[in-house]
C-alpha cells in the first residue's frame, strides 16, 4: 500500500468508526469516489473534534490555523487526513477557499458566545455542514458545481445534528438555540442552560424542527435535475426519522438520546438511494 493510499484508507477508518451514518451513505456512492468523500468527511471530523481535545480556545485556534496553514500552502505535515484531503482538492479542483470557510465558521465551537440570530444559524449551517456536502458533489459529478438541492440537504442535516446534541451542548454551556428565537417566544437563555424542559423550549424545538423540514423540501424539489451530485444528499435522508423520534410523546430533550437502530438507519439509505 502507498503512502497515498494508507492515507485514504486511514480516513475511511476515522469516518466508519465517529461518523457512521455518513459512512454508511458513502457504501451507496461509487467506488471511485468513496475515497475522496472519506477524506472530506474526516477532514469535516477533525475540525469538529476540536472543541473537546482542547480545554480552552487558544489551542484550538492554534490547530485551526495549522490546517489553514496546510490547505493553503497544500504541505499534509506528514498528517494523514491532511495528505488525502490536499490530493482531492487537486483532483477535483475544489474551492479551498470554502473548505477555509468551514474551519473559520467551526471557531463559534470554541466559545460558549450564544448563537445570535436564526440568520447566523444559518450562515453556521451553510458554512460547517453545506460546504462539506457541495465538495462531496462535486467528486460525484466529477468537477461540476453542486446544485442547490445539496445546500438544503447541508443544511437539514446539520440542524437535525444540532437538535440531537442538544443535551451535550448545553452541559458544556453552548447554545445554539438563537436568541431571537428564543426572545420571540419568551424563553430565557438561561432557563435552556439549567436544562429545564418546559412548553416554551418544546416551541423553540418545533420552529427549528420546521426548519429542518422547509430545507428537506427544498432538496426533494431539487433532487430530479441534480444528476450525479444528487447522491451527496444520501445523509439528510436520516433527518426525517430522527425528527420523529425527537416528537414522541412525553420527550424529555435533555434527558433522551435521538438515536436508529443501525438496521434502520441502513434500510433509510438503501431505500432512498434506489431513488435516486
């Protein structure tokens, strides 16, 4: 095995065992570019991952800037994940500048700062999750632009990811409810912070679930014109049965873990990759 290819296969090993559900996606994606997707998913991993290795944020921006650093000047480091992202980007000409983004818009992780508005969620979803999926488009249709529908799928994903982290966050002291959110429905911050369920936080959790679902909706009308890049929607095909698991009656949301038996979550996405 290559150097290379040890290092493709080192990103299918970080992606299968801390990403399952998009690992089991990519067994639906084509041979030829399962690999590439690895490494934009373990890519996508290690920046996520930092907020827990470090215990305040000046060494997370420090390993931030070592992978701007990577990106930029195109240097892995000896850094597995680092050398098969760097080879994708040139294969597939991918925009760094995006995959840049994602690391800046991944630096809100290192604070306990409140995210401000619903339009600033937004921005963090197109930014940490739609950008990952446009660049695995693009490995699908070889070279081209993704279409649209790949954004909204970016982005129901990672809010339905959100939702689901929501017990986690909140005893780290993150929230990612948005404030305005919160004000119009009259919920203090603070009462989200002390985990105190309550019919208030059920209105919070339902606008955001509707949201989920206007961005579903939107990648379902896009779906039929988006030839190969289409499959890079695979993963936000799991949103929907989280979000009803996050409906069951009598849920307490800090209190339940969201989670598929995995022979669901497989059958989701064999049933939806036949779709398309």
């Amino acid at each position: 095995m290559t150097d290379l290819a040890a290092a493709y296969a080192h990103c299918e090993a970080e992606v299968r065992r801390d990403d399952p559900d998009r690992w089991i996606a990519s067994l639906y994606w084509p041979a030829a570019a399962r690999p590439h997707a690895h490494a934009l998913l373990a890519f996508s991993l290690e920046i996520a991952r930092v907020r827990e290795t470090v215990s305040e944020p000046m060494p997370g921006e420090i390993r931030y800037q070592w992978w701007r650093d990577a990106i930029e000047a195109r240097q892995s480091g000896g850094n597995p994940i680092a050398e098969a992202l760097i080879d994708t980007i040139a294969r597939f000409n991918l925009d760094a500048e995006r995959l840049l983004a994602l690391i800046e818009a991944r630096s809100f992780d290192l604070y306990d700062d409140p995210m401000p508005s619903e339009d600033a969620l937004e921005g963090y979803l197109r930014d940490t999750s739609s950008v990952l999926f446009e660049a695995i488009a693009r490995v699908l249709a070889r070279g081209r632009l993704a279409p649209p529908c790949v954004d909204e799928a970016g982005r129901a994903y990672a809010l339905t990811g959100l939702l689901r982290a929501l017990p986690w966050q909140v005893m780290r002291g993150q929230l990612f409810l948005p404030l305005d959110l919160l004000a119009r429905i009259q919920l203090p911050p603070e009462e989200v912070l002390a985990h105190r369920n309550s019919p208030a936080l059920g209105l919070v959790l339902n606008a955001l679930r509707a949201r989920v679902r206007n961005h579903l909706d939107a990648m379902t009308a896009g779906l039929p014109a988006a030839g190969p890049a289409a499959a890079a929607c695979l993963p936000a095909f799991l949103c929907e049965p989280y979000l009803r698991r996050m409906e069951a009656p009598g849920l307490n949301p800090f209190e339940t873990p969201i989670e598929l038996p995995r022979w669901r979550r497989q059958w989701v996405l064999w049933r939806a990759a036949r779709g398309l």
